[in-house]
C-alpha cells in the first residue's frame, strides 16, 4: 500500500463509536479510582507510559547539559549557573564532581526507569490481558502497587537531585569503593543512599511486576488461546518477566551488602584502603569490589535483553500487520527468544575482561558472548524476510519499527569486537563502548518503544497521532542517533575514554574537538525534536483525529476486537474464543482473517 494508506487508515461506519461510547460509560468510577489508585491495567500502563516519558525528558536534559560542556570545554554558559548554582556550574562551566554525577543519573534514569519501567511497564500491562483475552491482570492489586513502587523509586531519585551534596557519581553501575565510602566523594554521600533506596523500590516493582505478567500469561487466557497462538509480543514479554524475576534479586542482594559496607561497618567489597586525604588505613579488610561487579553484572546483562526483548516482540507484531504478510518463522522467532534468555545469563563476566579474570574463563564468556549472536541473527533474518516483497504501509510506527532493526545489526555488530576479550583490553572503558551500547540498548530499545506508542495509541486513547509529525520524529531522530554515536567508535578506537569532561590535555585525542562539537549540535537538535513528539503525544490524546474503527490497521490479534476505548473488563460480552495463529495476513484472497474467526471446511491450522 501507499502511504496513503498510512496516512488514513480504514475507518468504517460509525455504529462502532456509537456503541462502544454506551459501553466505555457503562462503568462509574471517581477520578480517584480510575486515574490515580486504578487497578485497570491500561490506566496502570498509561501510568508507566507517561511517568517513563518524563524521565526520558530529565534523562535527556541531562545528556544536552554534559555534551554542552564536552563540546565546548572552553566556554562559559551563564545560564548554567543560573539553572544549577554556583556550586555545579561556576563561573557557567559544569563541575568535574557534578559532571559525573551527570553520568551517573543519565545512565541510571535511561536504562531503568525509561528503558525497563517505561517500556516493559507499559507494553506488558496494556497487551497481555488484552491479546491474551482476559478481563485484566492476574492480580490487578499487585499491579497498581507495582507501579506505585514504580512512582516511589522515582520520587526517591528525583529527590536525590536536590540534596546538597548533590546525587549520585560513582557512574550507573555504582562500583565500590567509590560507591561504598562516604568520603570518596561528594556524590558518595546522602545521594548514593538515596540512589541505592531507589533502585531497592525499583527492584521490588519489577518482582511485582514480572510475577503477574508470568502468571497472567500461564493461566488466563482465553478459549483456545494456546501458547503457540499468542502473538510474539506475548512471548517475548514472558521471556523478559522471567529474565526480571531471576536477575533483579542478585541486584537486590548487591545493594544490601553494599549499604552494609556503607553503614554496617562490613567489608564485602572493602579491602586494604588508604584515604588519600587523611593517609590513614580504613579497618576494613578481605573484602572484594569484584564481589560488587559479579553481582551487579549478572543483573546488567540480563538487563540489556530485559529492555530489547520486549522492544523485538513488539517490532515483530507491527511488521508483520504493516507487511500485510505473516510474519516468517514463528517458532523459529519463539525458539530464538528462549535462547536469548538462557543466553543471557551466562554472558556477565565479559563486562570484566579487565578485572584480571583467568584467560581460560575468560575464552568460556567469549564463546558463550559470541554465540548469542546466533539468535539475535535468526531475528534478523525472520524480520528481513517478512519485510521481503510485502505489501509494505510505511507508517509511522512501521519506520521505527525498520530504524529498530537497522540500529539493532549495526550496533551488534560492533558488539562483536567488545565479545572479543583480546580487543576488549583496548576498547574497554572508551568510547568505543558507548557508542555500541548507545545504539544496540538505547537507541533501538526507544525506537522499539516509539513503534509501540504510535502502533497501539489509537488503542489507548481512542485517537490517532498526527503521522506527519510522527514521520519529521522519525527520520531527524534515526539520522541523528547514527551522527551522534557512529563517530563515537573511532574516538574509541583511537582510545579516547569516557567519563571525562574536558579532553584537552591529551594532546592525541585534541584531533577529536570539532567532532566533539559536531556530536553535541546533533545530540540538542535530537532532543529538541523528542520534545515534538512529546507535543504530539499530549495534543493528540485530546485533539487528535477520532477513531472510528475498532481496527483501523487491520489487524488479527484479540485487542482489536474490543471497543474502542475498552472499559474495565476489556469486552463487554462474553471474552473472544481464538481459532488461528495471529498472523494470517494474505491468505485465501483476504487482506487479513482475524484470530476469532473458527477455520473454514477446507482450511488446515498453521
């Protein structure tokens, strides 16, 4: 199709309107139970959508602040002192303390409050119930109070801000001993009390969290909604709540030990430590801050598949309706998902190549990290071959969902050198790093999410969102994620670090100036049009164009079969029974046969 089918997706006649505004009324609720303690899991899902947005807006600001000062180390910007005090930001240039403090919240906001809570919160709770073919969660109860805890880890490290001593700097992994002595720093202080309070919340709302997305998936799904007929964004929410459920604890544990350093007086990260200032020995000893980096890592990359497993289930649902073709290799997909989560476990130890971890050991997580490129490639591949001579509508949602695996094979690629612990001694803590973790995790897990938000909307909200806007977001944020962070490998691979604010006195990486300077022109002009985005989210929720057919993509999957707006229950009569796969697009002469139509005389079950 055209893109004037993206444009103006099919709309019928308007007996749907009609009928579901008499069912969506049909419930009464005050506007405390069903905007603020509601226990209907799309509101809950609105409510992680909409809090992850904010955080990605601090986030945001936070990388425009640091690449200001990276790309003009030389200059003085008044209104940066006058935005964070004198303290922070003297005489208009960022502090060395604060600038890591930066770093610390950027990565810390970006990887879990916007790529894991905004994400996953919002995406699980929305779809499972709905294209599984259930009222709601398995505990609608344990769902609000997963996001409250959700909203309290927030406040908690939104509080951190405005402390004193300023938050948290030890970077977004928190590594002792730096995290764990007080004196270390000023963002070693209160800030990392409340960083490491926070992140407790945090781990706490994804147990919540993932227990009810696993149980609602095992044990509530409609009439003939087998495991093989749940659509691959389903299962990939289900690998991701286990992948949270298994890894969040050993976090969890990490912390406790590290507030027990803090505070306990204990030493199970602490060894034999000098202060520098003082020159007095600590009393701490036979402690190990590796200890700290096992603990963390075997959370931090099961992590990374927790933010891009979800984001892949849902680019494979908005290809294949947007391919008008099904998509290719469904068990193969399912089958790749499974390998990525046993996968994922088995890989944390290449984060360490450096710690001085035994050669032999060390060649195990190079194989077992190069292996799960094989799943990863199979998702490719099926994606690719959906993509192949289909009947391809370029919406919005259908762009980021392409950006996403563009972004994806490019920033995997670059994943294969760092799997590599001979080149990992060279690339480790550069710049080479950030660029692969940057495009692979974050910039395809926010396009991922990008193309669930535009695809579903219409869903949430009753309402479209304007395309033109959605297509101008689309190619200057695509175009710029590869001009902000493709030329951040060669500034690695020359063997620039990260983590620093002013480059200058290395007289080999001064070479990197203009280009430093190119990036964060790119980075403001890309947060800038993040902010349209923003605008066209919130002005089409009250103002965009009305929703007339219950499915205006012509999709097979249960959701679609509900109002418009569903009400709290999601189907006012009796839940939908499934009779096919999801995905039977271009089939017997039609354009799509929904999941709830039973198979004809002569028609075989994929």
């Amino acid at each position: 199709m055209s893109n004037e089918a993206a444009l103006h997706p099919v709309t019928e006649t308007s007996h749907d309107v009609h009928l579901d505004e008499h069912e969506e009324h049909h419930h009464h609720d005050t506007f405390i139970t069903k905007y603020v303690f509601s226990q209907d899991h799309k509101m809950i899902s609105k409510q992680f959508l909409i809090t992850g947005m904010t955080w990605a807006i601090i986030g945001g600001l936070m990388s425009v602040l640091f690449r200001l000062q990276l790309g003009y180390p030389d200059a003085h910007f008044q209104i940066l002192e006058d935005l964070l005090g004198s303290k922070w930001a003297k005489g208009g240039q960022i502090q060395p303390e604060f600038y890591y403090a930066l770093i610390t919240m950027h990565g810390t906001i970006l990887v879990f409050f916007v790529l894991t809570g905004g994400l996953s919160g919002t995406f699980a709770n929305f779809l499972i119930p709905l294209q599984c073919g259930s009222r709601d969660m398995a505990s609608p109860f344990l769902n609000m109070l997963s996001y409250w805890f959700f909203l309290s880890a927030s406040i908690v490290m939104l509080t951190s801000l405005f402390i004193a001593t300023g938050p948290a700097s030890g970077g977004w992994t928190s590594y002792p001993p730096l995290s764990a002595l007080a004196d270390a720093s000023e963002g070693s202080k209160t800030g990392m009390d409340l960083w490491i309070v926070s992140m407790a919340l945090f781990v706490v709302s994804s147990l919540l969290g993932g227990l009810n997305y696993i149980s609602t998936i095992l044990n509530m799904r409609t009439k003939g909604m087998s495991m093989t007929r749940l659509p691959l964004t389903i299962w990939a929410i289900l690998f991701t709540a286990i992948l949270g459920v298994l890894s969040f604890p050993v976090l969890l544990s990490g912390l406790i030990l590290l507030l027990f350093d803090r505070h306990g007086g204990t030493s199970f990260y602490l060894s034999d430590i000098f202060l520098t200032e003082t020159g007095k020995a600590l009393p701490s000893e036979g402690g190990s801050a590796i200890l700290y980096q096992h603990l963390f890592w075997f959370l931090g990359h099961p992590e990374v598949y927790i933010i891009i497993l979800p984001a892949m289930g849902l680019v494979s649902e908005v290809m294949a309706v947007n391919s008008r073709k099904p998509i290719f290799g469904y068990m193969a997909m399912v089958g790749s998902l499974f390998a990525i989560t046993v996968l994922a476990f088995l890989v944390w130890a290449h984060h360490m190549f450096v710690t001085g971890l035994n050669p032999l050991l060390g060649s195990v997580f190079v194989l077992l990290t190069l292996l799960i490129a094989v799943p990863s490639a199979i998702k490719v591949f099926n994606w690719l071959t959906t993509l192949w001579r289909g009947n391809i509508r370029f919406t919005p949602a259908m762009l980021f969902a392409i950006g996403f695996v563009s972004t994806f094979i490019s920033g995997g690629l670059t994943g294969i050198f760092l799997g590599n612990s001979t080149l990992d001694i060279h690339l480790h803590d550069t710049y080479f790093v950030v660029a692969h973790f940057h495009i692979v995790m974050g910039v395809s897990g926010i396009l991922g999410m990008f193309a669930g938000i535009y695809h579903w909307f219409p869903k949430m909200y009753g309402r479209f969102m304007n395309p033109v806007l959605g297509y101008i977001h689309f190619w200057i944020t695509l175009a710029g994620a590869y001009l902000i962070f493709w030329p951040m490998h060669y500034e690695g691979l020359a063997g620039m670090p990260r983590r620093y604010l002013d480059y200058r006195s290395w007289l080999s990486f001064n070479q990197f100036g203009d280009l430093n300077r190119f990036i964060s022109t790119v980075a403001m002009i890309v947060f800038a049009v993040q902010l349209l985005f923003v605008f066209n989210f919130i002005y089409s929720i009250f103002k965009g164009r009305r929703v007339m057919n219950r499915n205006p993509w012509g999709s097979t999957t249960l959701e679609w079969t509900a109002p418009i707006r569903p009400g709290h229950g999601n189907w006012p009569g009796e839940i939908p029974e499934v009779h096919r796969w999801p995905y039977d697009y271009a089939k017997d002469g039609r354009e799509f046969i929904p999941q709830t139509e039973p198979l004809g005389s002569n028609e075989s079950e994929h």
